[in-house]
C-alpha cells in the first residue's frame, strides 16, 4: 500500500514550497510526496523540488488536464473563475493509496504523514478549528441550514482545504462528477464572499459523499491550533506549542507571506533551512532594491 503527501503549486509559489518541503523532509526524509501542476507554469517549482527534495511529478498530467476541463464544463466562469483551483481533487484518483493534502502556505513541525494512521478508523480527516471559530463563514451561505441541506453533526465537520487526508477511490469519478452538477446548480449554498475558491465545493463533497469522516483536534481537551492569525502559540526550537501541545503545522490561510506576516521568522527559518543566512540576505535585498541588483 502507498502512502504519501500531495501538493499543489506553479513557479509563482515556489518559496512557499520550498519552505513547505523543507519541512517536510526534515522531519520525514523518506515520505512520498507528489506535485500536481497548478498550471502550465510550474517547471522551475518541479525542478527545485526535485532536485532538493526528490518530489516527484503527479503521473498523469492528462488526467489533470481532462479534469480541469470538466471543472471549466460544469461551472460558469461568474461562479468559479478559475477551474484550475479544484485540480488537488485529482488527489482520489492519483497514485497513491492513502495521501494527505498539503497547501504550500504550511509549514509542518512533525512527521506529517504518520498521521495517515487515522484512515484505520475513518476514510477522511482534517486537522482544524474551522467550525468551532468561524461556524460555516468561507463554506455555506445560511440558505443551507435553513433549507437542512445537511444534518447539524455534518455541519460540525465543515474543515478548511487547505490540510487534509483520505484514501484513494473513497470518492469514484462519477459521484463526483454528480456531485459537482450539483454545486453547479446551486451556487445559492456557498458563500464565496470573501475570495474563498476551492473550499466550499470540496466540503460539499465531503459531507456529501464520505460518511466516516474526522478531525484530529477532537481529543480530550482539544488538540492545538494551527492558523498562524492566532497570535497566542510560543515558539521553542523553530516548532510552535499551543497550551502546551507541539503544532502539527502551521498555514498562513488568507494571508500573503511577507517581512512582518505573522510568525513570519519561522517561516524564513525554514524557507532558507539548507541556504543560509546570505542567501536570505541577498534575496531579501533585491526584492527591496531592484535597482540596485539590476546594476550589479
């Protein structure tokens, strides 16, 4: 049985991925991890990763494509503007048996994939807060529990997308495809009001179509947090601890990385972990003084 991690990215996020990645392997040198192109422009990324960190590419890039284009059939473009934001569903058909979804604004501070050891008692998990902070903000518009499109135990699963794990086949290409006739006909259920893309889809998905689902912070007491908008975890050897607890990751979800971001010297600590300080320096420096680079 394969095991393994998922990502998605282009050339455009190659320093989240790397960061991501080096992460990872740090704490897992051995793990599966596999890229699937966000878009065309994704060779440099693969390339790096590659070299670094021996990712490899997703195997079939025309399913991929096939994909996509379906997503482009389905929904209307004033709906869901970018098909290619709904390509880390791809990840129930791929090769691996048992994955978990990484986003590249996430830096993980465990071996991640030992994890997958809950797929024994469920066919999906999150790790997150999600509905004890923000309820179904990002996911479902009020018209869906009026109308009871879902139970109140469902509703309590909502997760974010940007951190998850299932199984291969746990969801077949034509209940999917069924499924996503369905969002397509009822744009009505989903708040997209804050710039949210892929997430209220994959959650209707879920909810709808995986039964045995769970949330790793459902322990006695809570487990830790893990969205870097909360300012309450402390730092100790570049991992981070919430009332005591080691985070398994930390996600930047909704915020752009940048000098003065939140935890931002974690991330640079890990972005930079097999480069060293002059390597920061000197790229930090031309970002803020192109002019000056462009002379030398």
């Amino acid at each position: 049985m394969s095991r393994g991690i998922y990502i998605v990215a282009n050339d455009r996020v190659i320093d989240n991925a790397i960061a991501l990645l080096n992460s990872i392997r740090y704490y897992d040198p051995e793990v599966t991890v596999y890229l699937i192109p966000f878009n065309e422009n994704y060779h440099k990324v693969a390339e790096q990763l590659a070299s670094l960190h021996q990712v490899q590419i997703f195997p079939d890039l025309e399913l991929i494509d096939k994909f996509t284009k379906r997503i482009g059939e389905i929904f209307d473009r004033d709906f869901l503007a970018l098909p290619n934001k709904m390509r880390k569903l791809v990840a129930w058909f791929g090769p691996l048996d048992e994955f978990i979804y990484i986003d590249t604004d996430i830096v993980v501070f465990e071996k991640i994939a030992d994890n997958l050891d809950k797929l024994s008692e469920v066919d999906f998990f999150c790790c997150d807060y999600h509905h004890a902070n923000e309820k179904l903000r990002n996911i479902f518009s009020p018209f869906v529990k009026e109308q009871q499109i879902f139970s109140d135990a469902q509703f309590q699963d909502v997760f974010n997308s940007g951190f998850w794990a299932s199984r291969k086949g746990t969801i077949t290409e034509q209940q999917m495809d069924e499924a996503l006739h369905e969002c397509a006909a009822h744009r009505e259920y989903f708040d997209f009001s804050e710039g949210v893309t892929d997430q209220p889809i994959l959650n209707y998905l879920v909810l709808k179509l995986i039964a045995k689902r769970g949330n790793l912070v459902r322990i006695p007491g809570g487990g830790p947090g893990s969205w870097a908008g909360s300012p309450n975890f402390q730092q100790q050897d570049y991992a981070l601890y919430d009332r005591g607890q080691r985070l398994k990751y930390l996600h930047w979800a909704g915020t752009r990385m940048k000098i003065g971001s939140p935890y931002w010297q974690l991330w640079e600590h890990y972005r930079y972990l097999h480069e060293g300080k002059f390597a920061f320096i000197s790229k930090l420096t031309r970002r803020l003084f192109p002019f000056v680079s462009a002379r030398t």
